[in-house]
C-alpha cells in the first residue's frame, strides 16, 4: 500500500506543479502583453504631441525618403526635436499619420 500510496502522491505533486507553473505562465503573458500595449500607446501619444509643436527651421523632406526617416523614427535613432522639424513638413507627418499612428 505504500507505494501505491507514494505512487499517487508523485502525480498528484507533478498535478499541482504543472498547474501551478501554467498559471505563473499565462499571468506572465497577460502581464507583457498590457505592459506592450501600454509603451505603443505612450509612443503614439508622444509622437502626436511632438507633431503639434513648432518647428524651429522648415524641412522638405523628399518622397523617397519617407520610409528611412519613418524607421529611424520608429526604431528611436531620432531625437525629439528632429520629429518635430520632419513632421513641420505637413506631407511626411500625413503620409507616416496615415501609415503608423491610425488604428
């Protein structure tokens, strides 16, 4: 009878463990997932206040550099008071609004 009941004893410790240790694990997730949306919400909030600033000097940013300043945006190579001067030209800051910043 021992063995049975150290048998069933094991599994029932490896029941509660596996349970446990799943439970850890979507809590986890769920918990990273919100923390994710949180900074892109952060992110989008600080790049739209950004394009309501002023520009201290005007730039005409080129069509076919959209997509390279859009990443070195997006990857933050850029510091803020150059998102401001990129999005001061009304085109680029429609063009990444429509690409990025909509829902």
């Amino acid at each position: 009878m021992t063995v049975q009941y150290s048998l069933l004893f094991g599994i029932i410790s490896m029941i509660v463990y596996v349970t446990g240790f799943t439970i850890a694990y979507i809590v986890y997730e769920r918990h990273r997932k919100n923390i994710e949306r949180i900074e892109a919400d952060k992110r989008k909030r600080h790049l739209m206040t950004l394009s309501k600033m002023k520009p201290q000097k005007q730039l005409k940013i080129d069509r076919t550099e959209y997509q390279e300043i859009a990443d070195c945006i997006r990857s933050d190579q850029v510091p803020a008071s150059h998102i401001v001067e990129y999005f001061g030209d009304k085109m680029f800051y429609k063009w990444y609004k429509k690409k990025y910043l909509n829902d």
